[in-house]
C-alpha cells in the first residue's frame, strides 16, 4: 500500500510557512524548517518557498544548506535578478522558481516572455511553476489555453492558486476539475497553491470557506487520467468522509501513486503540522 512517506506522499508539501495566512517571520520560518527535515515526516516536506521580497533578509539568515522555491513577484524579467540574488548566497540552493503570468489579454504572449527568461535563467536541475490566472467557472479564453500550450511546450509545471483569505478564492469543483483536466490533456505536471491544509474537502471553522482537499485532488488527477470525466472528478474533489477517501488511496497499487504523483507534483502550504495530522489521523502514515 502506498502509506509510506516514501511513496505516494515524498515531497508533496511545499514549506509557505512565510506566506498567508501563516506569515511566518522569516528566521522562524527558517528554524521551523529545518525542524521539519528532522522529524519522522521529514520526507513528506518539499523546499521552503521565499519571496524574492525576502531575498536580502534570507541572506541575512540562513546559517546551513538549505533547499528553496523562488516565488518572484514581477515579470520575466525579474527571474534573472532573483535567481542571481538568491543563488549567489553558498547555503541557499534554488531547486524551483515559481511565477504567475500576469492576468493580460494576451496571457501567451506573456507565457512566452516567462519561457524565454526560464530557458537563461532556471539553475540546472531545477523545476519552474509557472500559476495560470484563475476562470472562476467561465469559460477560459483561448489566450488561456494557448497560455497552457507554451507553458505544456517548454516542459514546466502548471500552477493554480486554489485558496485565499476571502470565499471567492476558492476554486469551484468545476474549476479545479477543469484545471486538472487541462493540464493532462497537455501532458503537464502541475502544483497547487494555497487553501489545502487539510486532506479531504472542508468547511474552515472559522471562515466558512470551502476548502478543497489534496487527497482529494490525487484521487481526481488518477480518475482524470484513467479517463473519467471532468463531472466525475468533480464529485471526487467534492467527497467529505476521510473515511471513503482513504480507503480508495490504500487501494491504489505503485502503478497508481506514482502516476498520480507524476502530474499533481506538489502543494504549497503555510502548515506542515495539518496536513500531517490528518495523514496520522486516516492512517495513511504513520
């Protein structure tokens, strides 16, 4: 059964501890960092995500190697300077950068802009996420796909922001089945950002927000794969009983996690300790 954090789970959190709502001061962030890479679930744990906003205090810092996604905040022509910032620091190791297109008219022209940059400036043996903009359940324009096809093209993740501080920042079913669906008919791996600490479909106890669940997005991308419907991922990403959800992921071979895990790469996450405690709670790890 795929339980271990070695298998199905292995690097499938990004640390966005420094990111809302958590907003962790940077040195705690670090410390708390390197605190999970020492833990028993230390393998579930992906690079800690940095602002380019926080390059200089990073510098300031960080005391021993450590692994970081680059979030850079301008455009394409911002990825270089960042890298170069973070890279020239000898305990920092850039291992992703992550971008979001701006929300334009013409997104492809923009999503060509960000691959030209990516193909100078992406440090050997790293990964670029580039986020899409969010359709809130209209119909995506064909910029959008096209932006979808140069991004598939060029062999980067896809990334969407699937939560926030307010209700309409949480894609729909719908959305979220589409954006799946999207990205494996392109054959594109994709990350998830945002609004996922827990392991099965929510409502925030204190907000009110739906809140998608990320085993229910593996049990989506799979069903999706095998080829099921965009409407029967929806009614995957929909399930509330953490009981139904577990038991269909214990059902899954090598074969299945590992082509789950192919496609949804990773989510970004302010808590490690949540997503954790929900694993332990559904027996899912130990």
């Amino acid at each position: 059964m795929p339980t271990d954090a070695q298998g199905l789970w292995c690097g499938l959190i990004d640390d966005a501890a420094m990111f809302p709502p958590g907003n962790a001061p940077l040195p705690q962030a670090i410390t708390a960092h390197h605190d999970h890479q020492r833990a028993t679930y230390a393998p579930l744990v992906g690079p800690l995500l940095c602002s380019d906003r926080n390059l200089r205090e990073l510098g300031e810092s960080v005391a021993e190697p450590l692994q970081v996604g680059l979030i850079v905040t301008g455009g394409a022509g911002a990825i270089g300077p960042a890298v170069q910032h973070a890279s020239s620091n000898e305990y920092v190791d850039v291992v992703a950068v992550e971008i979001a297109l701006r929300d334009e008219d013409d997104l492809a022209r923009n999503a060509e802009r960000i691959v030209r940059m990516l193909e100078i400036e992406l440090p050997d043996g790293a990964y670029a996420a580039v986020e899409v903009p969010r359709t809130y359940d209209r119909q995506p324009t064909g910029s959008w796909w096209e932006a979808l096809d140069v991004i598939a093209a060029a062999e980067h993740r896809l990334k969407l922001r699937t939560g926030g501080e307010h209700p309409d920042a949480h894609p729909s079913e719908q959305e979220l089945a589409r954006f799946i669906d999207a990205a494996l008919d392109r054959e594109c791996a994709f990350k998830l950002t945002a609004g996922l600490h827990h392991a099965v479909r929510n409502t925030d106890a204190e907000h009110g927000y739906e809140q998608h669940g990320f085993c229910n997005v593996l049990l989506a991308t799979r069903a999706l794969f095998d080829g099921a419907t965009t409407e029967d991922a929806e009614q995957l990403l929909a399930v509330r009983d953490a009981d139904q959800v577990a038991a269909e992921l214990r059902g899954w071979d090598d074969s299945a996690a590992t082509s789950a895990r192919r496609w949804f790469t990773s989510l970004g996450s302010c808590s490690i300790a949540e997503p954790v405690a929900d694993l332990t709670e559904m027996e899912l790890i130990a």
